[in-house]
C-alpha cells in the first residue's frame, strides 16, 4: 500500500499550481502550462522531452495518485477518455490503484459517532478495528449489528470534501486558462470536461446516493438468481457513513481452474452480462466500474456485486444509440456505424467524415472477422479512439459504457473462457428491443395532452388557411437565402470593382502619358500625367475610406439585431 500525501487546508495555491505545472511538463504538455500562464511555477522541470510510452504512461499514473484523492478520481476518469489519451495512458490509467495507508481507528469511531449520534459500541454488536480495505476517498470496516445481520461500515475520510474542493477551484481556473490560452484547451473544452468531472466526484462523496444505488441496481438483477448485491441499512447511512451488508467471497480472478469446477461458471457469465446489457441499454443505469475486483464469488455459487459507488445515467437517446452500433457491428455494416457515431459525436475542426468513415468500416470488418473472438467492450473502445483522431468528439457516455463492457469481458473470460460476447448481445436484443418500446404511464400522459392540443387546434388553424386560400392570401415563406442581403452585398462589391479599375485605368493612362512631350509641365513631369496621378491617390484613398467606414456600418447593423434577437 502506497502512502498518500495529503494537502492541509492552509496550504497556498501556489503550491497546488505549481504541483500541478510539474505533473505537465513532466509527461509533455507544456503547451497547456504556456497557455495557463504557469511557467514561473514550474522552472525546476523545464526542458523535459515528453516521450508516450508505457514507462511514461505508468509514470503520469503514480504522479496522479501521489497526488491525491481527487487526481486519483480524475485519473480513473481519463481512462475513459479514449478520445483523448492514447492507448498506454488510458491503459495505465484504467489500473490506478485506490488503495492507501489507513487512518486511525478512533477518527474512525469519532466520524461514526458524529454522523449517526451514537457510539460505535452502541451502534454495533462487534466492530472490527482492521480496515477490510483503505481507499483515497474511505475506509471499510467489518461490523455486526445487534440482531446479528453482518455488516461493512464505509466511512469517508475527516477533511477529504475540502481537499477535494481546493483542488477543483484550482483544475477549474487552471482549466479556464488553458482553454483560452492553448489550442489543446480550445479543441477539447477542459473546462467543460471538469464540469463533468466535478459532478460525478460530488455524487461519489454522497454515500447515500451509493446505497439508492444499491437499491436501485438490486431491482435490477431481481430476476438473476445467480446474482446478488448487498443492500445498505439505511438507519445506519449518512452523507460519510454507508453502512450495508457483508458478502463473503472471492474476486472473480482469484478463483482458480479447480475452484471454476465448484460453481456453474457458464451460467453466471450468462446472468451477469445479460443483466448488464439490460440495466445499460433498457433502463440506462451504468455500473461505471465492473472490473474484477468488485464482483465476488460467494461460498454458495453466487456472483456478488459490490461497490457502486461510480454509476452513470445514460440518456434513451445514447441508450438508443449503442443498440443501433451493436447491431451494425453484429451485421457487418460499417457504413451504418459510422453513420451512428456520426450523429453521436460534436465534429471539431479537423473532422474528416470520409477518413472517419473508411477507418470505421475497417475496424468493424476486422471485428466481424474475429468471430466468437468478438469483444463489444473492445470494439466501442476502439470506435471512440477512432472518432478521436479524426475530430469527432463521442458523448461520454459512450466511452463509459464502453471501458465498462472491456472490464466486464475480464472477468466474463475467467469464469468461462468458451463465452461468445457477441452471441449474448445477439441474443438479449430482441429483449432489449421490446424494452425500448414500452411507454411509461407520464409519457402516455404527455401524448395525450398533445394529442389534445392538437385536436383543440386544429379546426381553427384548418379555417384559417382555407380562408387564406381563397382570399389569394396564402403566402408561403422559405428563409433559404436573404436575397436582399445578397443584392446589396453584391450592389456594393459591384461599384467598388468599378472605382478599382477606374482607378487602376488613371494610373495606366498616367503611366503612358508620361512618355508624351509637352510644354505644360509640373515639378519637371507632364503636368496632366501628375493630375492623373494625383487623382488616382485621391480615388484610392477615397475608396480605402469607403469600404473602412460601410464595413463599421454594417458590423454595427449586424451587431444591434444580433442583440435584439429574443433569448429563449
């Protein structure tokens, strides 16, 4: 266990600027630092070539978790950044470790205390003082209550909420800098990507939205007997205490080749996936972190869910989405997927829809070839790293989903190394289909107040168009193109051509009447060639003026209906 290195709350912000300037100039992104203005913070590491291998990848990791609770957070989160990252980042990333020296068992207790108005000796039966595990954010403790139910007690660390939001008043200014500042920062929005960052680390400091979580995600798998998640005891929960039931067993991985032949291995992978597809893509609830580690065998042949702590919300429109990718991936139609996450995605400067296209129809061909090989976890992981390097932004949410079906194909290939990922979403789409189409009672309630709005309208809206008609009223309006925008701006591109190429024309006949001799001259020239001239200079001027002073004009015009277009 490695030790973590907390900041106090009386540190300065210089301090956290200038920690989080070395970390950028470490792993090659200065241009971020130039552009935030953090350069005098960050001297001593100046001249450090940037080189994205696996070292540096596994290095950028522990400087992330040296750093903190809220880095640490942020880092698992990249890791589902596949846009942005490449491969060894986000894969260093995805194993950052959450473990870390644990704290005091009597900061502990007086935490316990404070949050449920009691002792802990008058709380539990039994509470055990070693820390089944130590995290950045909590630590967990084995308990038993009273009447003898077996419990876990998570409990968050004294001062974790402050620290965390020091750190993001300082990633949300440095955030703001670098956007305007960096070219990096204006392609990829940081500040937006904090924002997102922040809420989600919120909800996780919630321990009461873990156990509706629970709660939540229990209804879900009611109908896998093979499946069981730990519900919390809600007399016993606050905001920094989670208290909720204990689960023997192992992690998936650890459970060996003779341990696999206990337990019915091949129906837990199919209860445990098709669960997940269901509870992704009908009801869009997200368990964001399925890695190994949180699913547990249990001594009775069950598959234990634990730690839901990091769930995400996917909107019908995303959920909708996904089915359509799976099914194109399914029939070989990359065309159709890149369709799909073309609509999906916010196209950057540099997108480049055919590249994109040609890429997606060969990574879906070559997924399609590596039959019962199939992983969908890996194939949407490679689509939004795809839709990265041509400028196409995927929502979130995809990657999420993504980087959770990569984790769940871990332990789906441990337990049953014949498992076919892509026959299981083949076979839970119809399913799943069916689900999509069900209407909830607000949204029947909604339809049929249109419905009712409609009819009530109708009649009126019928006769007044007919009224139209055969008054010879009805008149049809395209807003395609302002003809008379266009008219004018053509009008006044038209005279300035024609005073340019008078003037051009007086310089020339200037130019040739200077070889013409006469008596008349001025300052040793012909003098009608120098008129010339000068009128020329004066028409040019006159013109250059002109255009300065229409330009204002217009701008003004412009601006002043732009601001008196209604807000809505």
């Amino acid at each position: 266990m490695g030790t973590l290195a907390y900041m106090s709350s009386d540190e300065s912000s210089t301090r956290r600027y200038a920690a989080l300037a070395r970390l950028l100039l470490r792993h090659g992104r200065s241009d971020l630092v130039t552009g935030a203005n953090l350069d005098e913070y960050a001297a001593d590491d100046a001249g450090v070539a940037p080189e994205e291998t696996t070292d540096k990848a596994e290095a950028f990791a522990a400087d992330l978790e040296a750093m903190g609770p809220t880095y640490i957070k942020l880092g698992q989160l990249l890791s589902t950044r596949f846009d942005l990252l490449p491969a060894a980042y986000t894969t260093a990333l995805s194993r950052l470790q959450d473990e870390v020296e644990p704290i005091d068992v009597d900061v502990v207790r007086e935490t316990i205390a404070a949050e449920l108005g009691a002792d802990v000796r008058h709380l539990f039966a039994e509470f055990d003082p070693e820390p089944l595990a130590a995290a950045s954010l909590g630590q967990v403790h084995r308990a038993r209550l009273h009447s003898g139910r077996e419990v876990v007690v998570k409990v968050q660390r004294p001062g974790v909420r402050e620290q965390v939001r020091g750190d993001m008043a300082t990633l949300a200014r440095l955030a703001a800098m670098a956007d305007k500042g960096s070219g990096l920062g204006r392609t990829y929005g940081f500040a937006g990507l904090l924002r997102e960052f922040e809420r989600s680390l919120q909800l996780e400091l919630d321990y009461r939205r873990e156990a509706r979580n629970l709660t939540r995600f229990a209804e879900l798998v009611r109908g896998y007997d093979l499946l069981v998640v730990p519900q919390a005891v809600h007399d016993l929960t606050t905001g920094k205490v989670l208290t909720m039931d204990y689960i023997e067993g192992r992690k998936v991985t650890d459970v060996g080749p003779l341990g696999l032949l206990d337990i019915d291995a091949p129906a837990l992978v199919e209860q445990l996936f098709s669960a997940y597809l269901t509870s992704i893509l009908d009801h869009g609830f997200l368990h964001a972190d399925p890695h190994p580690g949180n699913l547990l065998v249990t001594d009775d042949g069950r598959l234990a869910i634990i730690d839901l702590g990091m769930v995400a919300t996917i909107p019908p429109r995303i959920q909708d989405k996904v089915v359509r990718l799976l099914v194109a991936i399914g029939d070989d139609n990359g065309e159709q997927a890149a369709s799909v996450l073309a609509d999906l995605g916010q196209p950057l400067e540099r997108y480049d829809p055919v590249a994109f296209r040609d890429d997606v129809t060969h990574l879906v061909a070559d997924a399609v070839a590596e039959g019962p090989d199939l992983q969908a976890g890996r194939v949407l992981v490679e689509l939004s790293r795809i839709s990265g390097v041509h400028g196409l932004r995927p929502p979130p949410e995809m990657a999420m989903v993504g980087k959770a079906l990569l984790n769940l194909d871990q332990s789906t290939l441990h337990l049953d190394p014949g498992f076919v990922p892509g026959d299981a979403i083949r076979g839970n789409l119809p399913r799943i289909l069916r689900g999509g189409l069900r209407t909830s009672p607000g949204n029947l309630v909604t339809a049929a107040l249109d419905a009712k709005e409609f009819t009530a309208q109708l009649p009126r809206r019928a006769n007044r168009i007919l009224d139209s008609l055969a008054d010879g009223q009805l008149r049809l309006r395209v807003d395609a193109v302002d003809e008379e925008r266009l008219h004018t701006v053509l009008q006044r591109l038209a005279n300035r051509l024609t005073l340019g190429l008078i003037i051009a024309a007086a310089i020339l006949g200037a130019s040739q009447l200077m070889q013409v001799p006469t008596k008349h001259r001025l300052l040793g020239y012909p003098a009608l060639a120098i008129v010339l001239f000068a009128l020329a200079i004066l028409g040019g001027a006159a013109l250059a003026g002109w255009i300065v002073v229409t330009d204002r004009k217009v701008a003004r015009t412009e601006l002043r209906a732009t601001k008196d277009v209604p807000r809505i």
